[in-house]
C-alpha cells in the first residue's frame, strides 16, 4: 500500500442489525480510537429506544461524536452533518486518535467519505408555508404528485407517504440540490484515506434479528418512550418523529391500526430502509471490504481487528 498525507479513517458501514455498534467499540478499544456517528436516527435526544442506540454499557467507555446533540423538533441537513462530522474527525486526528465512522446512512457515509460539494440552503419560509397548504388542504399525495413530475428520480428514493420528506425533497430541489441523487458533487480527491469496513449477514438471519430488535424494543419501553415524547410536545410533523418505530407507534395511538398492525409495519419498515441501505452499500464496491458477521461473527470481528492494525501500521 501507498502511504498518504491525508487524515486517516476507518469507516464500519451496512445494513441495520448487523454488528456495526460493537464492532466499531471494539476497534476503537483496539486502536486508540474515538468513533464519529453516520447515522441519523441517533442524532436526537431522547429518542433511543426505537432507534437502538447504544448504551453506556455497550459504549464501553468509547467517546462517540455526533450523538444526543439535537431536539427532535431540530432542522438538520446533510450540509450540517458534514460541518460538524470533518470537525470531529479533525479533533480526534489532532489528539493522534483515530476516527471510526460508524453507521448505515449511505448518503452521510458517502457524502463524508467522497468529499461532496453539499451547499447549505437556507429556509424559503413562503415555499414551506406554500407547501403546508397544500398539505393541508390536499394532502401528502398532491405533494408526491409535485415531487413527481418535478424530479422523477428523487420522488422514486424518497416515501412519498412521509410528508415530511416530500416537503423537504421539494425544498431541496426547487433550491437547485436535489438530495444527492442527481447531483453528487464529489471531490476530485477523497478527502481522507479511508479503510472502508463492509457488514454483512445473510437476509433471513438478518430478519430474525430485526425481529428480535423489535421484541428487545418492547422490553425496553419503546411504547412509553414515543408517549413520553408525545407528552413533550412533539409530533409527527417533527422530522425525526417520522423514523422508523415512531410513525409507526404514532399512528397506533391515534387509533389508525391496533398495537399488532404497528409492530408489523415496523418490521416491514425495517426491511425496507435494509434494502435501501444495501443499495448505496454495494458487495461489488471494490473500496469496500466485506466480512460476514452471521454465525462467525467473533472470528470476523477479530479479522477486522487484525486486518485494520496492519492498514493503519502500513499508512504511517
């Protein structure tokens, strides 16, 4: 391997329910490292039942970025996400530390580790108040039908029954960005040289385990976390309040479908941000290494750990 002046990166990506939280604790604990959040489900406070996010116990003492630092009533963009992420990772190099970039938002991870040219937008309060009429008074479909006709390509990578974020994929694209599906401005560089960490189980254990999750989530007060967040004030016009296990939650409690429907539409919910996931993830990549974490998963995770120590050992 070539040596490189750039930041050095360690990046642990794939699919829901694979392994990446304990994998990247443990690589951490190995190799002096400190890991930087790229998912997006866990940027909010007090949402952390339904989104799985890790606790102090599975931490292991493990400092982590970019965790617990918005309310979920917060804006936050990709832009946003890639200030403050080159911020931590630069923190973390400046300490001799190693960044580990952990998470399953392709477009985050990608943005990050591509180096793309994300422009912030700043908020068009008549096109929101134009686009929430309509909302109103048409519903979401009115708006997919807009999104539709106006970006084929975004409306078919966005759910056109999330009105949210039909909202803000109509934002993005009457601001000239278009949500990182037409237009990847990536650097002419990667901007860090990066191990990339590929995860991967095969899909019925894998459904297994995001049943598994599911019934862990019951356990753990996924019911009475969406309630108490209910109780605070927030909705499902709040961003973050449309993820996975919440909207769904929701729509339970305004008596849409029983308790049964809500937890079924979470799993489907699951499996379908899975396939997303291993869209933008692909075994093909040649950046990325795979390693299977299904029935081998402790010999896989010592491999990633060995492997990673000889990378980092042949980079300096």
């Amino acid at each position: 391997m070539t040596k490189s002046s750039k930041p050095k990166v360690v990046a642990i990506i794939g699919a829901t329910a694979t392994g990446k939280t304990a994998v990247g604790v443990e690589l951490a604990l190995e190799m002096g490292g400190e890991v930087v959040n790229g998912d997006s489900r866990l940027f909010y406070r007090g949402m952390d039942v339904a989104t799985a996010k890790p606790s102090l116990n599975e931490t292991k003492g493990v400092r982590h970025h970019l965790i617990d630092f918005l309310e979920p009533s917060d804006r936050f963009s990709l832009a946003d996400y890639l200030e403050r992420a080159k911020a931590a990772i630069e923190d973390i190099t400046t300490r001799r530390k190693v960044p580990i970039l952990v998470g399953g938002s392709g477009q985050y991870v990608w943005a990050l580790l591509e180096g793309w040219d994300v422009p912030k937008i700043e908020p068009d309060i008549a096109l929101r108040n134009e686009l929430e009429s309509v909302l109103r008074d048409e519903g979401v479909e009115s708006l997919s039908a807009r999104l539709e006709k106006m970006a084929p390509d975004v409306a078919a990578a966005t759910d056109l029954k999330n009105q949210r974020r039909v909202i803000r994929a109509i934002e993005r694209i009457e601001s000239g960005q278009t949500d990182g599906v037409s237009s990847r401005n990536k650097a002419d560089e990667p901007p860090f040289d990066a191990r990339i960490i590929g995860l991967s189980v095969e899909r019925a254990v894998l459904h297994e385990r995001v049943v598994s999750r599911l019934n862990s989530m019951l356990e753990s007060g996924w019911v009475a976390e969406v309630e108490s967040l209910l109780a605070a004030g927030y909705s499902s016009d709040d961003y973050a309040m449309s993820g996975i296990g919440y909207r769904q939650m929701i729509g339970h409690m305004a008596g849409e479908y029983d308790f049964e429907e809500a937890v079924r539409l979470t799993v489907v919910a699951t499996n379908r941000l899975i396939r997303h996931q291993n869209n933008w993830f692909k075994h093909d990549d040649a950046r990325i290494t795979w390693y299977d974490m299904g029935n081998q998963a402790k010999q896989s995770t010592e491999s990633i750990i060995s492997d990673t120590l000889k990378w980092l050992e042949s980079r300096v």
